[in-house]
C-alpha cells in the first residue's frame, strides 16, 4: 500500500491518496485537518470516482471548489496514478 500527499493551495484543501491493487482510496481535508470528502477510484469502473461530501449544508462556494478539486486535479491524478503503476507493471514483467 502506498499513501501519496498533495498539497492544492489554490484551493486551500490537500488529499491523501492512498493506493492497494488498482484501488485508490482519497480524502480531501481543510487546512483546518477536518475531512470533506472521501472517495474511491477504481480503473475497473471506467476511470470513475464515488465519492461523499462530508459536512452537510455546505456554503456553495465550497461545494464549487471541491468540485473543480476532483475534475480538474484528484481524477486527473488518479488516472495518472493508475496508469504509471500500470506500466510498472508491464516493465516488471518484460524483466522476468
């Protein structure tokens, strides 16, 4: 298992992604430490994340930015993750 922390302060949140056999798990926390929101990515579902919003009655410019986080960087990170292990992979078996 490998646990990889990224920093977005452009959006002022850091998600830990977490990766085991093709599965990574990720958690978006404040800058305060409190969670949320917590999703799972599995290339096996077509490169798509299910994901929980946390607090409940957010403000709509929070629920906008972790919106814009996993679009425009937790799913692109994903993807890419996914898709180096991938070709870890490969290589490993092209060395055996």
């Amino acid at each position: 298992m490998e646990v990889i922390n990224t920093n977005y302060p452009e959006f002022g949140y850091a998600v830990r992604y977490t990766l085991n056999e093709g599965i990574i798990d990720w958690e978006v926390t404040n800058e305060d430490g409190d969670v949320l929101m917590t999703g799972k990515f599995s290339s096996k579902d077509s490169y798509q994340s299910k994901f929980t919003i946390i607090p409940s009655n957010i403000e709509e410019n929070v629920y906008e930015s972790l919106f814009y986080l996993y679009f425009e960087n937790i799913k692109l990170a994903c993807i890419e993750l996914v898709e180096d292990k991938n070709v870890e992979d490969i290589e490993e078996l092209d060395e055996e």
